[in-house]
C-alpha cells in the first residue's frame, strides 16, 4: 500500500499498521483506517506547511492511497479535525474523499435556501388548492339568512314593481267602458312610483348579488395555487450541487412524491388587507426552507430514509438511495472465510434479536393549524405487533423495543368532491339565478360551481408543518394514500423489517483472503455469496501489507419462523 499526499509519495510513521475498515451498519464514515490518526513526518510535514501558508486549515489536502493491482482510494487530510503539530511531524486524520463521509458532511449543511441563492432553479409545480374553513358551516348558515331575508325582499320588490307598471299601463290606456283618463297629475304620480320602484329593485338587486357573491366566494373560494417540488428533484439538484450524480429506482417507483413547505413568502399582500380571492401569488417558495421540517439536503435524506425503510450509498461520485434489501438481489460478490475461532477450529455466532420489536409504529406529523390532517386522521399512522405463537409461558415472553419510524411530515388533505354543506347552499344559488334571470343577464352561480376533485384542502391560509403529497399532473390522485399512508408505506417498504423476515446469524472478525480488487467491489456491494447464500457483510478490515481481511457478516436463518406473528394494532 503506497500513499500520496498531493501527489508526492510519502511515508507515514505508522505505515505497516495503516488499514483501511468499512462499516455498512448504518450511516457512517465509510472506508475509514483502522488507525486513528496518520503520522506524517519529513517530507509530507514541510508539504502539509506549504498548503497551510498559501490555502490555510479550511480546505483540505489531497491524500491517494494505492493498492495492490494499481487500485487507488482517493482521500483528502482535514485539518479541521483536531490536528495535532509537533515540530518535525504531525497527526491528521484522513477522509474519503467523495465518498459518504464526506458527501453528508457537506449536505448536512447545504440548504435550499442557499442553493438558490447561488442560481440553482428547482422545477416548480403549481399545486392548487382552496381554503375550507373549518367554521363555514356557522357563517354560511348566517349568511344564507341574511341572503333569504334579502332575496324575498326582491322577490316582493319585483311583486310590488309589477303592480305600479301595471295600475300605470291602466290608467293611461283609454276604455269606453270607463270614465276619463285620470288627471295629469295622477299620471304623472304613477310614472314617479314605477320608476323609484324600478330603482329600489335594481338596488336591491345589486345588493342580493353582492351577497351571494360574497357567500359564494366563502363556501366555494377561489382555486388558488402553492408552488412545491418533487423530492427526487430536490435531491438530484442538491447532489448536483455537490458535484454528484443521482440515482434511485426507489424513488423512481414513487416518483410522485412531492414535498409542499410551509407558506412563508416575504413581501407578499396582507390576508389582512385583502379578500382571500384577490390573493393571486403563492405563499410558499416551492423548496423547502428553515421552517420546514427538512431544511437541508442531509435532512432530506434522513427523512426519505426514515419514510421509506431506504440507505444511502456513496460509490464514484454517484449517490445511490434505495431500500436496503435493494444490494442484496444484484450481488455479484463470492467469499470464501475461514472458520470464526481458528485456535478451536470451530465457528462462532450470536442471533440478531436486538433487532427484534415488541411495537412498530409509523406515523407522520399532526398540523394543528390545518383542521383537515385531524379530520382525516386514519393514514397518518399504523401500528404493529410482533406476537408469541403459541407461548408455554405467557409471563416469560422476553420480545420488547419499540421501532419508532417517526415521519417529519405531515399528509395533506384532497379535496374529493362536494361536501354537504356546498350541496346545500347550492339550492340558494339556483334561487338567486332565477330571480336575477327576471332582468335578463342574471348571475350564473350554480352552474359555476364545478366538483374540484384533486386539489388540496387548507383550513386557513397558514399552517405550520411541511406537507408530503403525492403528485400526478399537479394534484392528487383519487388512490393516493395507496403510496403515502402509513399502512401503504408497510406494505411497500417496511414489512421486510419483520424479525421473521430478517432473522440471522451474524458473525464477527473471520478471517478471509481476498484480493484488492474483491474488497473495491465489496465497497460498491455489500453482499456476497458466502457458504451458498447471500449475505450482508456489515464490517470489513483489510490491512494490504498482511494480505487478508476481517469481515463481520449476517447470513440469513429460520430461527423465528413459527415461533411469532405479525398482528395489525390499529387497523
């Protein structure tokens, strides 16, 4: 194994105990060595105070290791991670670089916001959606009164209008069987009253118009649209951003997964100074920002990984987010160990029941300011049990935990039709179109109200969590919680997390020899083909100077099949 610091061959102090150790247990550094700092003396320490004089400790140096066969792991010194100098060496600590380290480093502190800033546009999707109250039931009930009382009157005026026009016509059309025409005067009185008559009424219409419009507008308000964006977007622009590529068929498979962040626009028209109608501009920014619940790309990522049972990978600049089973099916990994206790010629292995669970349960975030994540409450969680068969000892059973997938979301609410109080009121609008069809050009409210089947719905113009939808075409489809609701993200995703689908062996530190290329292909795939069956290897240590490696792996078992079930909680 050779090292290169910028370029230059240098030799570490500690160079026949440097090896490199990759764990794929969870998120963590991946590639690391299995010493805890390198010791750089001579010629690496006087390159290492060139760099510090012209680019300071804030951009890190980099540092190639060459292996066997001319495979090079490309690294990089951060000087931000405790340094030590003494005055002919010093100590570093080295990072991988473009690898997941140092990927998460970066987008856990690279935000939205910024992304903008420096003129990264999103795609945008206007999503529509109307404001229903969740008191619109006690204002239209009074405002359909006020409208009834000022629609009789109108009813009575065009009543009471007919019969001036009529004695009017009366008494200026002669008939021989009558006295006289009435006295000019009289005519003249009659005309006055058909025409103040005439514009009582017309005011009174406007009138009744105006209200109806007003209580049109409050039980069937305006569609008005939020700008949001699709998480696959946001993600392939972040690791762009960082100079990564993106992929997934995960979310290729849910590509309608849509994030709408909180409505925070600046400079943006009162609600206070202006009718909700006449709002014509979106709240919201289209990207999530520091109100949201996923502020940052590693965020982000976190989240989508809690939501749909997903792990990140790092592999040549190219960063793969998939369900973690998804390595498994394409391994083209084989390993061959020795046996775990070599002295005793005998193998060694515990059970993976610490992965076990009493509970588990899913659930997305509750929006109090949004009345309809509460009023439509059923998918936002689901709860799972994991239950003895058959147990000679009810009071000895030892399963526990609680596998808590707590979703920073909230779902938001589609609007599927018509509801009963906006097929109520529908009658007064047929009334209203009637009596103003008496003057020809009269309103035409009922035929405008259309069912909005799709479009979001919204208790108040503000609320307070950032909302997950599923999108096709800008609105949600009639099945969409068959992809976000809890039990949906079971059935899909999380179900394999079962302990009797996820029973294994696991095994630790066996040895095996394997060659440099086999331990690269193993940091692109995890799994192998080892004693006839695919396994995960969860931790592996190879020192290049003792030509073997370390490799903990779980093979998989049968030890809880038959022995406990899976049962629904909250179904």
């Amino acid at each position: 194994m050779k090292h290169f610091l910028n370029g230059t061959e240098i030799a570490p102090r500690n160079l026949q105990d440097i090896g490199v150790i990759s764990d794929f247990t969870d998120r963590p550094s991946e590639l690391e060595l299995n010493v805890d700092v390198v010791v750089l003396p001579r010629e690496a320490f006087t390159l290492i105070q060139a760099h510090l004089a012209t680019q300071g400790p804030f951009e890190g140096m980099p540092y190639t290791i060459q292996m066997d066969g001319g495979i090079t792991l490309e690294y990089y010194v951060d000087f931000l991670e405790q340094a030590i100098f003494r005055d002919h060496e010093i100590e570093v600590k080295i990072k991988r670089r473009g690898g997941k380290d140092q990927f998460f480093d970066n987008a856990d502190g690279l935000t939205f916001e910024l992304m903008r800033a420096k003129g990264i546009n999103f795609d945008l999707i206007q999503t529509p959606y109307v404001i229903v109250k969740d008191n619109v039931a006690e204002v239209g009930i009074s405002m359909s009164i006020a409208l009834y009382v000022m629609t009789r009157e109108l009813i009575q005026a065009i009543r009471d209008l007919a019969t001036t026009v009529e004695n009017l016509i009366q008494a200026v059309t002669p008939n021989a069987t009558l006295p006289p025409l009435p006295p000019l005067g009289s005519i003249i009185k009659l005309a006055v009253a058909v025409v103040a008559q005439l514009i009582y009424t017309s005011l009174l219409l406007v009138a009744v118009v105006k209200l109806a419009q007003q209580m049109f507008d409050l039980i069937f308000p305006k569609v008005r649209y939020f700008n949001s964006c699709k998480v696959k977007e946001l993600i392939a622009k972040g690791c762009q951003y960082l100079g990564y590529s993106f992929q997934s068929t995960l979310l290729d498979s849910i590509s309608g997964l849509t994030i709408l962040p909180v409505p925070i626009l600046k400079e943006k028209a009162s609600i206070w100074e202006k009718l909700q109608n006449d709002l014509n501009f979106s709240f919201t920014k289209g990207y999530p920002t520091a109100q949201d619940s996923t502020p940052t790309l590693g965020s982000l990522f976190s989240a989508i990984e809690t939501q749909l049972n997903a792990k990140t990978k790092v592999l040549n600049g190219v960063v793969y987010l998939e369900i973690w089973t998804y390595w498994q099916n394409i391994t083209p990994n084989a390993i061959v160990p020795a046996l775990a206790l070599q002295g005793e010629r005998q193998n060694e292995y515990f059970l993976n029941t610490d992965e076990a669970w009493r509970r588990y349960y899913i659930h997305y975030q509750i929006d109090y300011s949004d009345i309809h994540t509460l009023d439509y409450y059923d998918p936002t969680d689901a709860e799972y049990s994991t239950e003895p068969l058959n147990p000679l000892n009810p009071d000895l059973v030892t399963i526990k935990g609680l596998n808590d997938i707590n979703i920073p979301f909230a779902l938001g609410s589609r609007k599927s039709g018509l509801n009963w109080l906006e097929k109520y009121v529908k009658a007064y609008f047929e009334v209203v179109d009637a009596v103003t069809d008496v003057f020809g050009g009269g309103t035409n409210f009922a035929s405008a109200i259309e069912n909005r089947a799709g479009v979001l719905q919204i208790s108040s113009q503000f609320y307070s969590q950032t909302k997950m939808l599923y999108l096709i075409g800008g609105k949600q489809p009639a099945n969409y919680m068959d992809f976000l609701s809890a039990s949906a993200l079971w059935n899909k995703f999380h179900y394999i997390n079962q302990i009797q689908a996820n029973s294994f062996k696991v095994i630790n530190e066996v040895r095996t020899r394997i060659s440099s290329q086999d331990f690269v292909d193993l940091l692109g795939n995890n799994y192998a083909e080892i004693n006839g069956t695919v396994s995960e290897i969860l931790r592996i240590e190879w020192v290049d100077e003792k030509s073997h490696a370390l490799i903990s792996y779980k093979e998989p078992d049968n030890y809880a099949d038959g022995h406990v079930q899976t049962i629904i909680i909250n179904e």
